[in-house]
C-alpha cells in the first residue's frame, strides 16, 4: 500500500469516527451558542457571511516599536477584495421559484422587498461569476493608503523597489493594480514590478487536498443533521400562505439556503443587510458556524487536518524568507506584495504561527471559531521589519491590520528575525 492510499485511508476513518462523535454531541449542544460571536454577529449581520464579509478596518492596540528600530522592509499576502458570487443554477432557480410566487400574489410587502433585492443583486452579478466589485477595488486603497500612511519610510527611502504578485484569477489581479496604484499614487517615484502566472501559483494559491475536502464534508453533513432552519419562520415573513408557497418552491430549505448566499454577497455591491434580517438569529449562527468549521478544519491548523493541508504552503513560506534575507541583506527592496485567496491567507498565517488561525481547533472547537475576523474579503497578513543601527532585525506581524502574536514562540509581537525563521 503507498503512502498516499494509507493517507487517504486515515482520512476516511478520521472523517467516519469524527461524524459519530459530533453527531451525538452536536445534537446534545446544537442550541448552545458564543455569546461574544452571537454579539459581533447582531453588531454586522454581514459577519454571518465569513468569508463574505466585507472587510472592516478594526485597529485594535499597539505595542510601541523598541527603541532604536526603524521599519524598512514589509511582506505581505492579501486575498482578493469583495467580489460577486458564483451563479451557477442557484440564481436562475431562484429567480425561477420566486417569479413562480409573484405570479400567484403570495408575497407579503416584506416579501415583495426582499425579492426586489434578490433581483438587484443578480442583475449586478451581470452573468460574472467572482468579479471584483468596486467594493474590492475600494478595499485594497485603503488597505495600501493606511499601509503608506503608518510606514512611509519604507516607501520613501533607498530604490523604492516594490515587487507585487498575484495569482492568475482576474479579482486578484485587479487587486494588485488597485493596491499598487494607491502606493503609487502616494509616492509616484516607486519602482514596481507586477507579475502573474501559473509557475506563481504555488506562492499565490494553494488549497486542501481532495481527500481533506471530503472528509471533512462527512463532518459537515453532520454538522447541518443537526440543526432544522426555521423555514416556518421565514415563509411566514415572505408569503402570505406559507402552506402554498412550500409547495409552489418544493424545497423550502433550499430556499432558504440561496436566498442566504445572495444575502451574504449583497454587501460586495456596498448594499445593506436587508436581506440578511430575513432569517432568524439561529439560522445566521448556523451558517456562520458551518462556513467557519469548513475554513478552518481545511485551511487551519487544525487537530485532524492541519499537518497535511501545512504542506502545500511551504513553497509560500520559502518565498517569504528567500525574499526578506534578500532585502535584508542588499537593502534593495521596500515590499513584496502578494494576492491571492483566503484559503492560501488562513494556511500560511497558520503555518506560520499566528494566534488565530494557528491554534489546534478540532471539529467541536472550530465550531464557534470567529471566522469573519479572520477570512473577510480583503483579509491580509503583513510582516513588518524593523532594524537598528546594529543591524539586528525585528519582525512584527499583523493580521487584517490587527496587531497579532505567534503561538510558537514566547514573548512578541516584536520578535527576533532568526528566531522566527528557526521555528519554522
């Protein structure tokens, strides 16, 4: 037997053992929720989306740099901005089942509202499956103009060399250009250099394997046995007979369920949350938690899938030290810009040790994991270096602009650059 089938039989009697353990606890705590996400949650009803969330710029507090050091050198990694959803037969079923409801005069006037923003997203979706939105572009200004405003040095002193990559999909491109353009804009005297391609990939875009994805969707299907939507609740709101509208749409949950995703994208086209106060506070805890467990148990360091799913990201990790041991050591560089997905985002901030998404969470903990504070559109890790007159490096690292720590080593945020590099 290879090491690849054993591998791939591990992970199937992972997955098979797991499913019956969080069946029966998932049931037995399926009303249980974290006060503190269920708060963040009714503070932004976008939040539920997680990883379609827009991104918010939360500060959080800052730990004064150590005498003597001055930045000059920051790597970077960003997900593409805010963009549309994929079509697929979801929008024109949908469009389908609640024509089909119009026609018979069952919408109520807040279901007639509601339907009128389902239609308004779809039309701005414009048949462009994972387009950047204005919304993205906007998003990835202001990342770089805060970038530019807090460490302008680093941009105005030596070659102003910025190297920028992106992986081959359109929205990170455009990213790339929208984030440049506002360095540029703010120093117009850069050098920067913009590159893309499949042999960038693995730098830019990496994702879980296939035996990981499927395993853990046997964890998911748990997950989802164990809560029933209110779809009771929510016919009530839309349609005057909810009894006839159940047989008119056939399957009211999954109406419910894409008539969610079209809510969770409508922040994308900067529309508000009118949509998303259509479900129940239960049901928009639901959804977050199973996009949260999905993010986390197939891109984090997770207890059952974590070690695997490192792998793919060290080809990113090498990126990132061949490059700041080259602009350390010739001076020559300010920035290395990267864009990518959050998949790639949460997998290398975990491999590389950052509180958050590198703590070993397993399939009962992932559950309330916060994920919407870690995999918004936009989200963005950046490392940034700092120097004294001896030379001696330090590294400071940031998650969405929030100052962060690394659970694997002791003290920070400010750390010493081989310290960082031996626990790797």
């Amino acid at each position: 037997m290879t090491l690849k089938t054993s591998l791939r039989y591990l992970l199937v009697f992972s997955a098979a053992a797991l499913v019956f353990v969080f069946a029966a606890s998932a049931q037995n705590s399926k009303d249980e929720k974290n006060p503190e996400t269920v708060r963040l949650i009714h503070e932004n009803l976008e939040r539920a989306g997680i990883n379609t969330d827009p991104y918010e710029y939360l500060p959080g507090p800052e730990t004064k740099v150590p005498k003597g050091y001055k930045p000059f050198y920051i790597s970077h990694y960003g997900r593409h901005g805010s963009r549309t959803d994929w079509a697929g037969s979801k929008y024109p079923w949908v469009l389908e089942k609640y024509a089909a409801l119009e026609q018979q005069g069952l919408l109520t006037e807040e279901g007639a509202r509601a339907v009128d923003r389902v239609r308004e997203i779809i039309a701005l979706h414009a048949g462009m499956d994972g387009r950047l939105t204005q919304r993205g572009q906007d998003e990835h200004r202001q990342i770089a103009g805060r970038m530019f405003a807090k460490y302008p040095t680093v941009f105005k002193k030596g070659s102003r060399k910025v190297r920028a990559l992106s992986s081959v999909a359109q929205r990170c491109i455009i990213s790339m250009t929208s984030f440049t353009g506002e360095l540029l804009r703010r120093e117009p005297r850069l050098d920067i250099t913009w590159d893309t391609g499949a042999a960038f990939q693995g730098i830019c875009s990496t994702e879980d394997t296939r035996e990981i994805k499927k395993a853990v969707g046997k964890v998911l299907d748990a997950q989802a046995a164990a809560h029933v939507p209110d779809t009771a609740g929510f016919y009530r709101r839309l349609f005057t007979a909810p009894a006839k509208a159940r047989i008119i749409t056939e399957d009211p949950i999954k109406l419910m369920r894409y008539t969610f995703d079209i809510a969770s994208i409508a922040g994308s086209h900067y529309l508000d949350d009118r949509l998303m106060r259509e479900f129940s506070e239960d049901d928009l805890y639901w959804y977050a938690q199973n996009v949260s467990m999905m993010l986390y148990l197939r891109q984090c360091n997770s207890v059952e899938w974590g070690d695997e799913r490192m792998k793919p990201v060290q080809e990113l990790v090498d990126d990132i030290v061949t490059k700041a041991d080259e602009a350390i050591r010739t001076g020559d560089v300010a920035a290395d810009l990267r864009f990518g997905h959050e998949y790639q985002l949460l997998a290398i901030s975990s491999r590389l040790g950052v509180s958050g998404v590198a703590e070993r969470l397993d399939a009962q903990t992932s559950r309330d994991w916060a994920g919407f504070l870690y995999s918004p559109f936009a989200c963005n890790l950046q490392i940034i270096f700092f120097k004294n007159s001896k030379n001696d490096v330090l590294v400071k690292f940031y998650l969405n602009e929030r100052e962060a720590r690394l659970i694997t080593l002791e003290g920070g945020p400010y750390y010493r650059w081989e310290d960082v590099k031996n626990s790797l």
